[in-house]
C-alpha cells in the first residue's frame, strides 16, 4: 500500500528544483515536469486514505483541510513542472543584501553560485509551501488585486491580527448558527426569520397587507434564492479567519524561532509587508468581472490561470484575440468548478447534476455578457444596477448548488444543534464545526 502522504516527496523535489540556483538548468526543468504524473498519481490515488473516517461525521474537516490540500497539491505540481522563468524578481528590495551590519537577514533567497544546502533547502521548502499566493516572487498577483500591507511593528501586526481573528470568528459564529438553523428547518432561511428573528406572520396577521404576502410555497420559494447568503458570507469569514490564524501562527513561529535557533537555521526577518489581506473588498465590487477578479480571496488565482485560462485561452488562440480571451475566461471558471466539485465530492459523494459547475459556468457566461454590455455602450457594468445585476446571478446560480451542498453535509453532516453547543463550540475558533467528539474531549479532559 501507497504511503497516504507519499505525494509530498515529489512535490518537495519540485519546490527544490525552482529554487533560483537551477533557474537555468535545464535538468532540473526537466526533472520538475518529469514528475508532474507521479505527484498526480500519488495525491489523487491516495486521497481516500487521508481522510478521516467516517466521512459522514467529518465532512466539516475533509472538505477545506484534506480534499482541498489534494487540489492544491495537485494543481501547484503542474506548475512547478511547467515554469519556465525567475522566481524572485531582480529588483525585489527584499532579496537585496543589506549592508547595514546590525541588521542582517539569515536566510535570503538570493541567487549564487553554490547549491542550497540541506538547511537552506529545507526553508525555502517551506517558505515555499506555506505562501500559497507567492507574495515576494514572479507568482505574486498584481497590485491591483490585493491589498497592499503596511509595515509594522512586531507588537502592531499581533494585535492587529488577533483582533481581526476575534472579529471573523464572532461573524462566522453568527452566520454558521442561522446556517445550522435553516438547514434543520422546514422552511429553510425564511422558516428561520420567520419563527425566530422577525416572524412575518405576526406583523402582517391584523394588515389588509396580508393577503397581498400569502406565506405559502411561493414566498418559500422566492426565499430558496437568497437562501445562499449566510452560507456565501460564512465562507467570506471563515477564509478570513483560517487565514488570519495561519498568519498569528506563522508569527509565533518566527518570533521563537528566531529566539532558540542557531543563525544557520533560524527563518528571515519578519515583514509585515508580506501578510497583506485575503480579500480585496468584495463588498464594494459592481460587476461580476469586478467580484471575482479582483474582489474575492485570491488564495488559488495562479492555480485557475495556469491551469484553466491559459490552456483554454491557447486552444482557442487561432479565432483571434478576443475568442482567445472569452475561452480563457469561461476555461478559469470551468477550472474553478470543477475545483469545487472535486472537492466537495472527495468528502462526500458525486451529484451528478454538477451543480456547482453551473454555477461557475453561469458567472463565465455573466461576464461575457458584461464584456458585451461595455462593446456596445462604452460603459462599464457598475454602480446600483450592476450590483443589482450581480446580485441576482449569483443568488440564482447559487441556490441549485447550495441545496447540493447541503444535501451532501453541509451545515448537518457531524453537526450538534445549537441548542446543545457548549461554550466551547462559542469561544473556539472553528469551534461549531468540530465534531462533538472532539468537543466532549476537551470538556472531559
């Protein structure tokens, strides 16, 4: 039997071979491209044996820890074989040697003429992996999609991360419990709103109004379409918030490390600069090319250039410029379903209506549609009316996929009713999606 985690060795060999000192080997291309079909094979025939079973009660891990790790995995090798260029720009200030004796940095990532030693190997690997967006490398997004980070003191960027933690984990808390609530429901959200929160029947029980509102399966219905937007916004705050515990960690991590290592070992000096936000204000985005190109977290944007635009782009390049680039753009959001469906699938099971690529296939077409809008009018989809527009594909593309999503597990699948949470589900980050298994360890030990 296949090690579960026996794909980790090839991709490692492949994050080794694009450090800058093989930049011009063409062995060391080779080799990384040569071992793009067994990274593949071994995380995808070995992704069964990574999750934790039974799946049914663990969907809530599986699902953003250990299926989606797969993905990304596989999807970071196919770049890795394929790259052919400079990791660290030239004129990067942060790969620069300082001259400034009392300020020295340990383990720059500069280019010699010596191999990397084991040491030096071991912490790019890591610096590698765990900078998903490439921040400080060619891999980087554009300034024009994330926010650019202040510099900080040590002291400012703590304080500053553990209050966002706070405040994403309170938000997440209280859209996960309206999530758990409509799943268990009837009557979905507007069950929830009704009995719970604002009770409509009551305020338009006396009102010649009422008759004019029936609560029947009608309003039922209209409510399925924005069904979507506890669990939408959840997702918003809960990658914010893994994100930024990653962040606290990696933080922590630095600050001892730098205090027990020897100078050989010990990680660069930290930089704020390098931690700026997941998202890019999706709030305030008026169209739907705006949304999700420049708005939503862009964690995996190379993954869906690389390996959905440019190979559907490249395709269609003999129809001309703008085929080429309608193809690259439906070929991003074909990639960013079939992510998803992957994904959700591996821990649980197969909706073969494919919902969720619908979905993304929906948002190409959407786009498409608004490049078309400013061709014919020179003006942008923007404002009150394009947010409006958005707003309506989204919670109609999104409600097939979400009644899926919670079909297969979500918000139910290893799931307490919140009448039954401890207050440990209340001040854990993540918290209400563990298991209670997990919870009643922690409250037995």
């Amino acid at each position: 039997m296949v090690p579960a985690y026996s794909f980790l060795i090839p991709l490692f060999l492949q994050v080794f071979l694009i450090h800058p000192y093989f930049e011009k080997s063409k062995q060391a291309r080779i080799t990384r491209a040569g071992l793009i079909p067994l990274t593949i094979y071994l995380a995808l025939s070995t992704a069964e044996e990574r999750l934790i079973k039974p799946i049914e009660r663990y969907f809530h891990i599986n699902f953003p820890v250990v299926t989606f790790a797969t993905f990304h995995s596989v999807c970071l090798s196919i770049q890795l074989g394929i790259f052919d260029g400079n990791l660290i720009p030239e004129n990067d200030s942060r790969i620069e040697e300082k001259r400034n004796k009392k300020l020295k940095v340990r383990n720059k990532i500069v280019k010699n003429e010596n191999p990397p030693s084991l040491v030096e190997a071991i912490k790019f690997i890591a610096w590698f992996i765990f900078s998903p967006r490439g921040i400080g490398t060619t891999w980087s997004p554009p300034n024009s999609v994330i926010i650019q980070a202040p510099r900080l003191s040590p002291k400012s960027f703590f304080l500053k991360t553990v209050l966002k933690i706070f405040i994403n984990h309170v938000m997440f808390l209280a859209l996960w419990i309206v999530c758990v609530k409509s799943v268990k429901n009837p009557r979905s959200l507007y069950g929830v709103l009704n009995d719970e929160i604002l009770n409509f029947e009551k305020l338009l029980e006396n009102n010649d109004l009422a008759q004019a509102f029936e609560l029947d399966e009608k309003i039922i219905t209209l409510f399925s379409y924005i069904a979507s937007l506890p669990f939408a916004n959840a997702a918003y705050f809960a990658i914010e918030l893994i994100g930024n515990l990653f962040y606290l960690v990696e933080f922590i991590f630095y600050s001892i490390a730098t205090l027990i290592l020897p100078a050989s070992m010990s990680p660069r000096s930290f930089d704020s600069t390098e931690y700026p936000d997941l998202f890019n204000k999706p709030w305030m985005r008026s169209s739907l090319i705006e949304f999700w190109s420049k708005g939503w977290h862009s964690l995996f944007r190379r993954h869906i250039l690389v390996c959905g635009w440019k190979p559907f782009e490249l395709i269609f390049s003999p129809l001309g410029s703008q085929a080429s680039k309608i193809a690259g753009m439906m070929g991003a959001m074909i990639f960013s379903g079939l992510f998803h469906e992957y994904t959700l699938a591996a821990a649980s099971k197969v909706d073969y209506n494919f919902p969720t690529m619908k979905v993304f296939i929906l948002m190409g077409v959407g786009m498409i549609l608004e490049g078309y809008f400013k061709t014919l009018t020179g003006r942008k989809v923007n404002g009150l009316t394009g947010y409006v527009w958005m707003s309506l594909i989204v919670g109609f593309a999104a409600r097939d996929a979400v009644l899926s999503w919670i079909e297969r597990g979500l918000a139910s699948s290893g799931i307490t009713d919140v009448e039954n949470w401890t207050w440990h589900r209340y001040f854990i980050p993540f918290g209400a999606i563990l298991p209670e298994c997990w919870i009643s360890y922690l409250y037995q030990s």
